[in-house]
C-alpha cells in the first residue's frame, strides 16, 4: 500500500526576496488573496523552545493560541491561519526560550499583499530556436528542453522551429496538483536516488527546495506556496536535471 508524507514546510526552507520577513520580536502579517500569513526570522542566540501564534479581535487581551511550528529555531519560518474567522485580527506570538524565559512579539493586523501580472513585451517572443508545446501553447520550450517562458495570456510566436525537440509533457508525471490543489510528487525509487527538488514563482524567484526526499509519495501543503497561480520546479536526479516543468494552483471555491 502507497504510503502518503503530507509536508508542511511553513518556510522552513530558503524562500526568495518576494517573502521577506520581519525579526522576531517584530512579525510580518499579510493578507495574501484572503489566507493570513505571519511570518518572521529568528536571530535569537538563545535556543528557542517554542513559537505560539496567537489572535484575538482585540488587541490587548483575550488571545487564543491557534498553532505552532514545529522547528521554532529555523532561521525563517511563518504560520498560515486558513480558518481565521475575520481578515482583520491581531495576531502575536508567544515566544518561549530553553532557560524558561519567555516573552510576546509585537501585535500586528495583516495588510494586504497582492502579485503584479506579468505582461509580455515584444522581446519575450521567442525566435526560432523555440518550439511550442502543441498541448499547450502557453509553454515554450527551449532547445535543451527548458521552459523558457510561461506567460499568463496565450502569445503564440510567429516563427515556429520545426526540428523534434524532446519535450515533457504538461502536466508533469512526478510533480503535479491534486485534486484538493495540494502538491504531490511521485518519485521512483526515492530511497536509492538523490532526488533534489526546487521550486520556483512564476518570476523564477526561488522559493524552496527538497533534497533529503526519502520517500516515492509525498503531499506538499498548498499553503507552502503562499498564493494561487503557476509555479515552476525542477527535478534532479544524483546531481543532473532531469525536468523542469510547472504546476497550476486554483484559488480556493475554484
């Protein structure tokens, strides 16, 4: 029977400029596309023993504890509330040290954080060294079977290549959405295999990366990925890139 890994990450991994973090004692509150996001960095020199987020509709008192993180000594880390029951809360964190000190961060409401279209301007079209994925002609591959462009509106070049060049097909046979919008990977033989997996915004801003995968199944949770809209991966295999491709993730109610 498949086993399935569900992972959470919640930041723990290297993310990009794009998901800069405010230090602890201070938090980072966002409101991105109605999912609350808190997020910061730990710079503390004295091991931290736990992080509570916490809200409350007040900003003084009565505050609940609604999760915690499960390595509170990484360096960036955060906590997506997907049940909050009104988008302007106060959240905190209760931040508590090995010694038995503790403290809380600052209060903070989320503000609301959007993504820019990206727009596609005439030297984005790609020359004749191109092709176009006949399934979809939203992708354009590369001659060393890279994407080489993913644009949110379809812009079919004029000149097309005409030479067979290998390319894997979307959507992706090892990493793809499932059908709660959550991201799985497939990867054979995982245990004998170096498998490295990164993963990228649509911008090619690096978000995180997987490289100690174990497992052939694993669930990736949506809320890793911070926002709705296509990503981008690579897959290498000992130390050789073996795809690159991307992935849709739908709104929620979508």
């Amino acid at each position: 029977m498949r086993k399935c890994f569900y992972l959470l990450l919640m930041f723990s991994a290297v993310w990009g400029t794009a998901a800069a973090q405010s230090v602890l004692p201070q938090i980072t509150v966002k409101n991105i596309s109605g999912r609350i996001v808190i997020s910061w960095r730990n710079d503390y020199k004295e091991p931290v023993a736990n992080l509570s987020i916490q809200r409350s509709y007040d900003s003084l008192k009565n505050y609940t504890t609604i999760g915690s993180v499960l390595n509170p000594q990484n360096l960036e880390n955060g906590y997506a509330d997907e049940s909050a029951p009104y988008n302007k809360m106060y959240y905190r964190i209760f931040i508590s040290f090995a010694g038995g000190s503790y403290l809380f961060s600052e209060v903070r409401r989320p503000v609301k954080d959007s993504y820019p279209t990206p727009t596609i301007s005439p030297s984005d079209k790609p020359n004749s060294s191109v092709t176009v994925v006949p399934q979809d002609p939203m992708i354009w591959i590369n001659r060393d079977s890279s994407i080489l462009k993913i644009p949110n509106i379809i812009n079919k070049p004029d000149t097309v290549a005409t030479s067979a060049i290998p390319v894997i097909k979307y959507p992706s046979s090892r990493i793809y959405t499932g059908k709660d919008n959550n991201i799985i990977i497939e990867l054979h033989n995982a245990k004998n295999r170096k498998y490295l997996v990164k993963f990228f915004d649509e911008y090619e801003h690096p978000l995180f990366e997987l490289n100690r995968i174990t497992e052939d199944y694993l669930i990736i949770e949506k809320v890793n990925f911070m926002h709705a809209g296509w990503f981008i991966f690579e897959v290498y295999e000992n130390g050789k890139s073996i795809e690159r491709n991307r992935f849709f993730i739908a709104r929620d109610g979508r």
